[in-house]
C-alpha cells in the first residue's frame, strides 16, 4: 500500500502512522483466529468408521480378508480424506464386533475376499454444516473358486451440523467419517444376509 507523501511532524503524519500501526496490529491479532475457525486438515480415523451397531443375521463359519482401494491420502491444506488402511481398519473391526465371520484375516489367506473400492468422497467446499456423500462398490469372491458371491454399489450421506465442531474443517471430518461408518454398515449388513 503507497502511503502519501508527508511532511514529519505535521498531523497528517501522525494519522498515517497510527492508522498503518492500527492495521498492523489488527492483523496480528486477527491471524491466529483466521487458522483456528479454518482449522488444517485431519484424516479420517478408522476408531470413527466403526458402526456402533451391525446387524447380526449369521455368522458365517469362513475367513475372509479385507482389501480397499480408492483412498486418499490428506494434505494439511486440503480436505479431510479417507486412506485405504484406515477404511480397511474400520471394515475389518466392524466385522469382527458384528461376528459376521468365523475368522477375519489379515492377509490373502481367507475363504473369501472382500474388496471394497472407494469410488467418490463428495466434500462442499464451504458452508455452516457440511454434507458428504460417499460412493463405493463391494464385491465378496469365493477364494478356491475364483466366484464373485456378491457385489453391490453403495451409497451413503452425512450432515454434520454447524454447531458439531468450532471450524469447518473439523464439521467436514465429522461427516466424511460418518458417511463412511453409514456406508460400512450397509455394506456389514448385506454381507450377513447372505447364503455363502
């Protein structure tokens, strides 16, 4: 910013000055607040996927093991994004509590596989509550037999309300994982009912 040409001492001087120390000191006071309501972006945990309720239709006396992909890393500018070990994390937990199978593995070694793809994570740029809507496709294959049991595309949402986190960023986490936690519930639940 040019300041106008002034003469030391006079009046119009000791306004430019007090006036440019204002804005200083305003700014400084300002920036902090300015980082904390934007907030710097947090992944998603897989603790916050985890339904807190699955349906229990049946326990299936197999292993099976769990493999996700389509995740993104986050950036600390960007917005809060789900990895693939941290979904992976979630479903496989998820499938233990709600005893859908015998055993779940932690490598290529079970019965069956589920693979599970995140296909889209919409995110709102901006906004007092923050909606995200989760896209995913989950196929369940017969190991010894090579045969696509199943397979569905899912799709979940969740609203995050302007009073749940002080920044946005925090509300837009909040409804990524909830979109997620909704989307591995479906996704538990259908395996269940299933005839394997």
């Amino acid at each position: 910013m040019e300041l106008p040409h002034c003469h030391i001492g006079s009046d119009e001087t000791i306004y430019v000055m007090t006036t440019v120390r204002g804005i200083r000191l305003a700014a400084l006071v300002l920036l902090p607040w300015t980082f904390l309501l934007s907030g710097c972006a947090m992944p998603a945990v897989s603790e916050a996927m985890i339904p807190e309720t699955a349906s229990i239709e049946k326990t299936h006396p197999y292993s099976v093991n769990v493999e996700v992909t389509g995740g993104r890393a986050t950036e600390p500018i960007g917005t809060p994004q789900i990895a693939n070990d941290a979904f992976d994390e979630a479903i496989t937990e998820t499938l233990i509590k709600a005893k859908t199978f015998a055993k779940v593995q932690d490598n290529r070694a079970g019965n069956y596989e589920l693979s599970v793809i995140i296909f889209n994570v919409q995110q709102p740029s901006s906004g007092g509550s923050a909606s995200v809507t989760m896209e995913t496709g989950w196929t369940l294959t017969n190991r010894l037999t090579g045969e696509v049991v199943w397979q569905q595309a899912l799709r979940s949402t969740y609203t995050a309300s302007s009073d749940s986190d002080i920044t946005f960023v925090g509300r837009l986490k909040k409804a990524t994982e909830g979109a997620a936690k909704d989307n591995i519930k479906q996704g538990v639940t259908e395996i269940a009912r299933l005839d394997l």
